[in-house]
C-alpha cells in the first residue's frame, strides 16, 4: 500500500512538474495565405487594437497589414526561432517591432513570445 502510494505521488509530481512541448515546422510557409491576430498580450490583453487587421507575409521580406480603411508595409524575417517584425512608427502595429520567439508554428497557426525573458509579450497568429 505504502510503495503504491509513494508510485502515485512521483507519477502525479512528474505530471504537473512536466512543461508541454511545442511544436514549431520551419516547413510552414507563412506566405500562403492570410493570417490575423487573435491574441495579444503586452502588460495587458490589447488583442481588440488588431481584429481588423489581415496580415500577409510576401517574398523578399514585405509583410503587410491592411484594413477596410487602410494599408501598412513593414518588413519580416525570420530564423529557426524567431521571427522579426518591423512596421516602422505605426501607432498600433509599432507594438510588433522587434524579434519574437517561435513557441508553435503550425500551418493555421504561429505563436510568439518577446524574445527579452524579462517581458511577457505575447501575439498569436492564426491563418485565415
């Protein structure tokens, strides 16, 4: 009884000690396709500063962001870990500047993390 217990309690420490895997295919291409953001974090949920927005990655590095009412160019790259952004002084798409960890890369969806361990930022994209 006492050795059955003593199983359970290291099987359920393992569990919840346990950190998920992610998954990330550098295969995905990011240029087919449209994608949106349906979440964003930065100190706080601002996922509602990008729901109009569609985002298209093209050749050559040009990222677009466009809505009913306008359209932004910007530019991307991106490694087998990051992803980098830069829209330039946009008001709002100024907020994905910078270099991003790939935590999950999917062909319908993509999640980042400030690469800076000190920040808690986070953008989800998910394709169209």
């Amino acid at each position: 009884m006492l050795l059955r217990l003593s199983l359970y309690t290291v099987l359920f420490v393992c569990m919840v000690s346990c950190k998920k895997e992610t998954t990330t295919n550098n295969n995905v291409d990011l240029q087919s396709g449209t994608w949106r953001i349906n979440y964003y974090w930065d100190t706080k949920d601002e996922t509602s500063s990008f729901t109009s927005y569609i985002f298209m990655f093209n050749s050559g590095g040009s990222i677009m962001a466009h809505t009913s009412t306008s359209m932004v160019t910007g530019t991307w790259s991106e490694t087998a870990t990051k992803l980098t952004l830069n829209f330039g002084s946009d008001p709002v798409l100024s907020g994905l500047n910078g270099d991003w960890l790939k935590t999950e890369k999917t062909t319908t969806s993509l999640k980042l993390k400030d690469d800076n361990a000190g920040q808690d930022d986070k953008v989800y994209f998910v394709k169209n």
